[in-house]
C-alpha cells in the first residue's frame, strides 16, 4: 500500500471488471446520501426533543462508514485503470485544480446556527 491509498488492495480486484466497480462506486454514493438522510432526520428528531442522542452518533457512524465505502470502492478502481504513479500525478493535478478553484481554507459562510448533534 502506498501513501495514497486508505484501505489495503481487494483480494478479487481482477475478476471484477472496471465498469462494474465504478458502479459499485455509484452504489456506494447512494448508500451515503441515504444514510445522511438518515443523519438529518435523527439530528431534527433529537433537536425537537424527540429522540434520543444515542440515535443520532448511531445515524453518523452509519454515514461516516458510508463514506468510507464509497472511498473504498473508488479507490479499487483507479487501482484497475491506473499505475501507482498514475494516481499521484492525477492526485496532485486534482488538488491543484481545486486549489486554483479556490475550493480549499475556511469558505464564507460555513458553520450555522440553530440546533446541531454533538459529534
């Protein structure tokens, strides 16, 4: 495993064809909006005093693993399409894009007031 990577190579990455992974990523991401659908709804009932905090770091975690799998599964495969070194390159190309773009450091605007679940 190299810096890039988070999760350690799948065992059967060469009999799952490329295509299908990606929309394993597609699945993925789907699973994580639902969950953070999920997340929301706990956060509101716990704000109205309807819910317990419990439900709400439950609701999270299951988003936050969501996450984590859709972070799994594009990483598998850009394993499939691309060398190692390929992915750095196309990691720092990425990163400059987006510095350019202004996406990176405090955004005006963020935080927000109101009721919001302890993390």
């Amino acid at each position: 495993m190299n810096g890039f990577y988070r999760f350690p190579e799948i065992r059967h990455r060469n009999k799952v064809g490329s295509r299908k992974q990606l929309a394993k990523v597609l699945e993925e991401c789907s699973e994580a909006y639902d969950a953070h659908n999920d997340w929301s709804i706990e956060t509101a009932l716990y704000c109205s005093g309807g819910w317990a905090l419990e439900n709400v770091v439950e609701a999270r975690d299951a988003y936050g693993m969501e996450l984590m799998d859709v972070i799994h599964a594009a990483e598998t495969v850009l394993r499939m399409e691309f060398s190692e070194t390929e992915v750095e390159m196309l990691r720092d190309a990425v990163e400059r894009k987006n510095r350019e773009m202004g996406y990176y450091g405090a955004a005006a605007g963020e935080g927000g007031a109101g009721c919001t679940a302890p993390a």
